[in-house]
C-alpha cells in the first residue's frame, strides 16, 4: 500500500483551519472538511497521492491557488485535497527564452521573480491566484493581446495522471493531452506538477487609467467595445462599470521606450468618448506595472482596481461577446447595474460588470489549435456581485443570475476559469465545439473519472 508523502495534514494537526480554508474565509470551502490535506514538496508526492486515494477509494482534489470560484478545489468529509502550493520553484536564465516552474505559484512571486532574470509571460491581476487554475483554464491579464492567454504561452507541462504515471506533455509528445491543458479546465485530467512557458524579455510599460461619469455610459461602453478589441495590440485593458455610478478603465501599453510615447494619440478614441474625470498615464518598469494591478504596489493606491479582497463576499460569473453590443444591449448593462436588489447591510464594495477586452494575440491562434473557444470574442463581460448579510446572498445571487441570463441574447458561452454553478449548460458554454475532444481526451487519460467534480469533463458525451 502506498504511503502519504509531503506535508500531510488532518483534523488533528496544527494549522488545519488555515489549510482547508479557501483564499477568501467566507467562501464555500470552510464548510468542507476533508479527511486529509497533502502540500506535495515534489512530483513524488504527488504519485504517492494519487496512487493512496486510487488504492483506498477515497475521493480526491487537485489545488493550487484555492481560488476557484465555487470552492471545486475542496470537497468533503472523507476525502483528499492533493495542494501543489508548496511547488514553487522558478527555473529561468537571465536573458532565456523559457522558464520552468512549479505549479504552485502565485502571482506575486511568480512577476518577481521572472523579473529577477528580465523576463515574463501572461499572468493574471490578482496577487494570490494560483498559476495552475489560471493557465489550465486559459488566464487573461494585462499583456493577454499581445502575447496571448497565459495557455498560449505554455510549451511543457509535467502532469501526473490517474494511474500515478508521470508524463511530460509538448507538441511533440503526449499532444492530446497538452492541448486539454491549453484551456480545458483545472481538475479534469490530473495533476500539473510544473509548466514549462516561452517567456518574453521586459523593459518597461505605460499603464493608464480614465475615470468617466455615469452620464458617459452609452457613449464610453460603446466606443470601448469597437476600439479595445481592434486597438494596438500592445494594449491590454479593462472597463470598469461600477453600480455606484463611475465608469473606469485601466490598462496596459506593452511597448520598446521610442513607443510608449505614443499612448497618449492611442487613447485619444477612448478621450474623445464622453469628457473623463481623471485621467493617468505612467511609464513604469514592467514589474512595477505588474505589482500596480496587483495591488500590491503600496506607493501607487489609486491604482488598486481589482476587485475581490479576501473579506468581501462575491459571485462572479462571465460571458463572451462577439460582435458590439447594440443599444439595447448596452441600455440592458445600465438597467442592471442601476436596479440593484434592496440590500440590509452594504457591502464594501460595489457590484459591478468589467469588460476585459480581447482581440489582438488571442485572435491569432485557431479555435481547434487549443482548448480555448472563444478565439473570435471580442471581450468578455465579467459580472461582480457582493454582499455582506448572509440573507443578502440569495437576492445578490438572483439578481446576477438574472442579468447574465438577459443578457445571454447578444453573448455566448463563458469562461471556464469563472466558474459558476447556475450555468445550466456549463460544458457547452465552457468547451463549446471543442467539448468531443476533451472528452475524448478525458476518456483515455481518466478513464474511471477519478479526477472528478461538480461541472467536471465526463468520460463519455452527456
Ligand atoms: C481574486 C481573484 C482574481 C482573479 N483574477 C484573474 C485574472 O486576472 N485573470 C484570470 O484569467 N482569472 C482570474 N481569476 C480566476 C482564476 O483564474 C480561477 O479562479 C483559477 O481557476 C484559480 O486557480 P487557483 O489555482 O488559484 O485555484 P484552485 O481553486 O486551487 O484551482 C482551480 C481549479 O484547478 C484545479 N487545479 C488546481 N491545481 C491543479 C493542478 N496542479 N493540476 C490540475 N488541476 C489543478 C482545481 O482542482 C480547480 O478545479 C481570479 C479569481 C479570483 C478569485
């Protein structure tokens, strides 16, 4: 019988209540207590893990960052919870194309220290998102248009499969299941060890922002919707529209020095739109930009836009949009965001939709050349509700619900890394024509489903 490696925890132990909780206290995860909770140091324990939850039966549960929406990454008495957190490693050169690294990063230390060596790759703006949900999902962030999602960037994965087998993953060699990493969701086919990305040299960048009146919307939503997707590649943003009333956009212009001068006549479409409020445009270094939307640069607070601290209480859920909104759809975004249910306790911060544009790098690569869809969107809408009462929940929950299900008249699909367990047809709308492949893919990979979960890959087509 195999025996549990690493840094192995159960209700008995120092620290349980810290490592069974997800990243935010609140969420769903401090309801689930699993039988036992492993931090592999290496590969190894994560075979051991594997093969000792195969042999004894117990369910199972692959994590990193702890930061999936609906707490997948945790589960219930009786099981076990296989974290990666402690896989943290960084291989790269000064000056390398590639970098390897543990799956278990997070963002934070991973921008640093690609930056201790002058590189990067696309990562996410939010500071303790673990690098394996984020890449095996896809991962936008603020250099997605021009390099692409962060999957797109991957060149190796080291997985450990069902049987306990450990595979090395490339084009070249099990292709299959390197392109289900590329965006087929965290969770399905086993557990990533490291990621092997192409990675890019950093110099420096101009990150800005331009704040709105509500008076603005139409006119701001709709020429952001035909600019951010068509824009300079170089340019990476988001558009905030934030139920109190402000409308916010924050970005990112990715170019050598002789260019970034040019951000100010690239902005000028988004300037000319409905005269802002504020506007900020820095040249910064690139890791500099990078700690900024990830909130962790405590010199430059105006720019803390991410949203979702670890007190407050959130839904996210997503949708894909293809072609510009009409007005109808744009009045719809305002009709939501200004009818927002009767709360009895405010919460800390506004509920919300951004609109994370795409285009550019994302655009380039085929529907079918890996797991991710969605190629041909031109952004996607990231709706944002928070409460504090517990009986808040249920009519913030409606409410979301109501307004993405409205809305599902000018969009389609939706991201796999929000998940969001009111999607009816979740695999269709997360996998869309690539769904027959994954299966296929999770078939001979996973054959009796131990990687399995709620709005999991099946074996066979539903
Ligand atoms: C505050 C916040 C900010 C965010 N910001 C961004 C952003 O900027 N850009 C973006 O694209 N997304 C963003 N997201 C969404 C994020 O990409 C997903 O929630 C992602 O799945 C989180 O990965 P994780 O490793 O942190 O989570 P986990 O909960 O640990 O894992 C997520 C999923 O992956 C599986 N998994 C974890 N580790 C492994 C592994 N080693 N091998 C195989 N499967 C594994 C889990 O079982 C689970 O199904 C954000 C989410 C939050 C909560």
């Amino acid at each position: 019988m195999t025996q549990l490696t690493g840094r192995v925890l159960n209700a008995q132990s120092t620290g349980w209540d810290e490592a069974r909780v997800g990243f935010a206290e609140w969420a769903p995860y401090n309801q689930n207590e699993p039988q036992v909770i492993v931090f592999c140091q290496d590969t190894q324990d994560v075979v051991n893990a594997i093969n000792w939850a195969r042999e004894n039966k117990v369910p199972l549960r692959a994590r990193s960052g702890r930061h999936n929406y609906e707490a997948y990454s945790s589960l219930n008495k009786g099981g076990i919870i296989i974290d990666v957190s402690e896989i943290d490693f960084i291989r790269a050169e000064q000056g390398g194309t590639t970098a390897t690294v543990g799956a278990g990063l997070d963002m934070v230390t991973l921008v640093e220290g690609l930056n201790d060596v002058g590189v990067s790759f696309p990562t996410a703006t939010g500071a303790s998102v673990g690098l394996a949900g984020l890449t095996l999902g896809g991962g936008f962030g603020m250099t997605t248009r021009l390099w692409g999602m962060t999957c797109d960037s991957l060149a190796g994965v080291e997985i450990v499969t069902a049987d306990g087998k450990v595979l090395n993953c490339s084009r070249e060699q099990n292709a299959d299941l390197f392109w289900a990493c590329q965006g087929g969701g965290g969770g399905n086919f086993g557990i990533v060890t490291s990621f092997t990305f192409n990675t890019h040299p950093v110099g420096n960048v101009a990150i800005f922002s331009i704040t709105w009146p509500w008076a603005g919307f139409e006119a701001v939503v709709d020429a952001w919707q035909k600019w951010a997707p068509n824009t300079d590649r170089r340019i990476s943003c988001a558009l905030m529209l934030l139920s109190t009333g402000q409308i916010k956009l924050y970005g990112q212009f990715t170019a050598d020095d002789k260019d970034l001068p040019l951000i100010q006549q690239l902005l000028e479409p988004m300037l000319g739109s409905f005269p802002p409020i504020v506007v900020s445009i820095s040249a910064v270094p690139f890791v500099v930009g990078a700690r900024t939307f990830l909130r962790v640069d405590p010199l430059n607070p105006q720019w803390f836009v991410h949203a979702h601290d670890d007190e407050q209480i959130f839904k996210s859920t997503s949708a894909y949009v293809f072609e510009p909104l009409c007005a109808n759809g744009i009045g719809t975004l305002k009709k939501y965001l200004e009818n927002l249910p009767k709360l009895s306790c405010p919460p800390s911060q506004p509920s919300m939709v951004q609109l994370l544009g795409a285009g550019g790098a994302v655009r380039d690569i085929a529907i079918d050349a890996t797991a991710v869809y969605a190629r041909e969107a031109d952004f996607i809408i990231q709706y944002d509700a928070y409460w504090t009462a517990p009986e808040d929940g249920k009519p913030t929950l409606d409410w979301v619900e109501q307004f993405r299900n409205e809305m599902t008249q000018w969009t389609k699909g939706a991201y796999v890394n929000y998940v969001d367990q009111r999607i009816p047809q979740y695999l269709q709308e997360y996998y869309g024509p690539n769904l027959p492949r994954l299966v296929e893919i999770k078939a001979k990979y996973d054959p009796q489903n131990l990687f399995s979960f709620p709005q999991g890959i099946p074996t066979s087509l539903p």
